[in-house]
C-alpha cells in the first residue's frame, strides 16, 4: 500500500478578504489560521501547504474580550539583561494593529517551516484599503 499524496496545485490558490470590524480576535485567528493551512478543502495533508491567502482588513477595530484590553500583555526581549519590555493589547493596538492578528495567527499554524510559509500568505492591514483587488478577493464573513 503507498500513501496517497495529493497534488497541490498553486495556481489554484484562491484569495479571502475578512473585514476584522467587531470580530473576536481568538475566533477570528483560528478561522485564518484554518484557511491558511488548507483544513477546509479535501486535499488537506497534514505537511503540505495546501491552503489559500488571506487579506485581513480593519485590523484596529478587532475586539477582544472580557479585560484582556488592559491585562493582557505582549513582552519583546532585546537579548541584552534586562531588555524585556511588555506592552498592552491597548498599547499595541494604538502603534501596529496589525501585530495583534499576526500574533494570533502565528501561535496557531505550526511552529516549523511550514508555518513560516504559511505566514507570508497572510496579509493584515488597518483600514479598509488593501492593495490586492487585482486578486479578486472572495468576502470571507468572520466567525462570531
């Protein structure tokens, strides 16, 4: 018996645009994440990138929920002694709102190779402009 390997063909890619306007930040990760990795086709295999790009827009107006507004905090370290500086979801979203989704995103693909491919095909901007009509984005509704 050989295991059977679909072909993963990269022309098919489709693109999603998923407009983050009062959608829950955890939810909403886990639906691109999903779409990322290819889970909602039937080709779905486990070590291939068998998954489609996503355009995340309204990246400031995502909602998280209970006080992780305030309480929740992100830490960057600089390698140095010392170095470690922690941020809110508030402070964070008043400089890079983006960083919030792709924090999300990133703790739920894999933590390899594969999940830095994936990575790239995700891209989240503030407002509700993006650059990639050229695409034809298909209107993704978020998870509620």
């Amino acid at each position: 018996m050989k295991t059977h390997l679909p072909k993963v063909n990269l022309d098919e890619r489709k693109w999603h645009v998923v407009d983050a306007n009062g959608a829950v930040l955890g939810r909403l990760a886990a639906q691109i994440a999903n779409i990322l990795r290819g889970k909602n086709k039937p080709v779905f295999t486990p070590h291939l990138d068998a998954g489609d790009f996503v355009v995340v827009i309204n990246a400031e107006k995502v909602v998280v929920t209970g006080k992780k507004e305030i309480n929740k905090k992100f830490m960057t370290y600089s390698g140095w002694k010392g170095g470690e500086k922690y941020a809110s979801v508030e402070q964070v979203r008043a400089r890079h709102p983006e960083k919030l989704i792709t924090h999300a995103v990133r703790g739920m693909v894999p933590k390899n190779r594969l999940g830095r491919v994936l990575m790239t095909k995700l891209k989240v901007y503030k407002g509700d402009k993006h650059p990639h009509a050229a695409q034809k984005p298909a209107q993704l509704t978020p998870a509620t």
